[in-house]
C-alpha cells in the first residue's frame, strides 16, 4: 500500500467548514500542541492540528499512542463547544462514529467501535481517540481537544511487541490511497455530528457498529472490582453492565477490561 503523502492545503480545500490546518512532521503530541495553543488564546474552534509523527503521542488512561512516521495520521481538533457541560463526554463516542463512517467509505470494510474510543478492524485496533477537556470559571477560556490517531498502514518490521497483539492497520496490499480524503472525512463527518451531538441517530450508527454486546467483562465501580455481562448503550453512549450479582450499572468510563485484557 502506498500513501499519498498528507498536505495541509489539500485537507483544507476537502473541508466543509473554514479552518486553520497546520502540518508538522513530528510533534511531541498533537493534543499537547493543541492544548498549550488553546490555553494560550491562540486557538479558535475547529483549528486542526496533524503530525506525521509523534515522539509522544498520548493516550487514554495515561497511556501512550504508538505513533511512529509513514505509517498513520495523527491529528488533534481544537473545540469551543457552547454546550451543557453534560455534553462533553459525548463528543468522543460521536467522534468514533465519524472516524468509522469514514474508514467504511475509504476501505469498504466493516470497522467497529470498541467502548468507548477505539476503532477496530478485523479484530486489531486501527484508531484511538482521546478527547481532552479544560474548563475556566467564566467559560471563554474553556476548550476540549479531540485527538485521532490512525495506523494507516503497519511499519516495516510490524508492531513492537507489547502492542502487536492488539494493533493493526486499515490498509494491506498494493493500492494506492490518499489519506487527504481520509483525514477530511473524518473531520468533515465529525463537524456535521457536533452541531447536534444529541442526535439520535448517532446512537443508531454507534450502536450497529458497536463490540462488546454480549461480553463478559471486569468493570471497577467506586474501586470495587466486578464482573459482568454488557447489554446495552444507553441514550448518554454509557454501557449498560449486569452485574454477576443482578444489578445493572451505567457505566461512563474509568477502567474496564474483558477478561483479563484492557479495554
Ligand atoms: C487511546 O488509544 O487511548 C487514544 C489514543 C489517541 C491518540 C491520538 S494521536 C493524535 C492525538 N494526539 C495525541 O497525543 N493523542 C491523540
């Protein structure tokens, strides 16, 4: 597989909405850059932020975002959102819709999402995504920062050991793509979403595409550590546990795993 190299002109004449597209070879992470512009005043609402690299690329749960260069696409929005502070916490789940709706049209596979940011393919986790919030009392200042990270295709010499299990790519063979389009769908998508984030036809598209119904897992609730089986996303994209001992939770985030693995 080839990649049409990315460029900051061709993403911004793919864009519906009128943003600033910055392009950088390497950052620390996108989401840092992001975040220190946006505390700095610096930032307005739907700046893009994308590296080909990132020598720390951030994760969820203070993890860290293998990131390497000539194989992905790393990209942060900056947001100003003027909604209920409730609201935030589904710009994430809606962004994992955009991102799968996106690979569907360039790859024709069938991506799914794992609860609550993951993108996975074929089994192998494709895409992470990490939304990062600060808030100021008067709420001018306030901004969240929603990073995307895509392994394109996988590097020479695979996956390093530790995630090899678990990551994988969209694209295998001999084609060539342009992950201009890729990257401009994927943000195209999410700004369409993000004007009504309560829409509820994005519960319908998360949810046809949505792993785990069905899945035993471990869950922690107040540091209590549980079993149980996951049967439903309610209307607030939170997983819907029952527990071993027959109580049903709502879960928002915070550590769960399957089995013995990591979510
Ligand atoms: C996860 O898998 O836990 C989320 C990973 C999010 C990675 C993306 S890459 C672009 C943006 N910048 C970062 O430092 N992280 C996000």
């Amino acid at each position: 597989m080839s990649v049409i190299g990315l460029s900051a002109d061709k993403i911004k004449h793919l864009l519906k909405i009128d943003s600033k597209v910055m392009l950088f070879e390497s950052l620390e992470s996108t989401n840092l850059f992001a975040k220190e512009l946006a505390a700095s005043g610096k930032a307005c609402e739907g700046d893009i932020i994308i590296a080909l690299s990132q020598t720390y690329g951030r994760g969820r749960l203070g993890r860290s975002f293998y990131s390497p260069a000539c194989c992905g696409v790393y990209f942060s929005i900056v947001l100003k959102p003027n909604i209920p502070i409730n609201d935030i916490s589904l710009i994430t789940p809606v962004a994992a819709v955009a991102v799968a709706t996106a690979i569907e049209k360039a790859t024709n596979k069938s991506p799914k999402i794992k609860w609550v940011n993951d993108i996975f393919l074929n089994g192998k986790k494709v895409c992470g995504i990490l939304s990062e919030a600060a808030f100021t009392a008067d709420g001018i200042g306030s901004y969240v920062i929603l990073g995307v990270g895509i392994n394109l295709v996988s590097p020479k010499g695979g996956y390093p050991e530790d995630i090899k299990n678990i990551a994988g790519s969209i694209f295998e063979g001999e084609e060539v793509f342009d992950a201009n389009c890729l990257v401009a769908d994927i943000i195209n998508n999410f700004f369409d979403c993000y004007k009504d984030l309560n829409n509820k036809d994005l519960l319908i598209e998360y949810r046809k595409r949505m792993m785990l119904i069905g899945d035993n897992i471990n869950y922690t609730v107040n540091a209590t550590r549980k079993t149980g089986k996951v049967v439903g996303l309610d209307e607030r994209f939170r997983i819907i546990v029952e527990s071993d001992a027959g109580e049903r939770e709502a879960l928002q985030s915070g550590e769960v795993s399957i089995g013995s693995g990591n979510i």
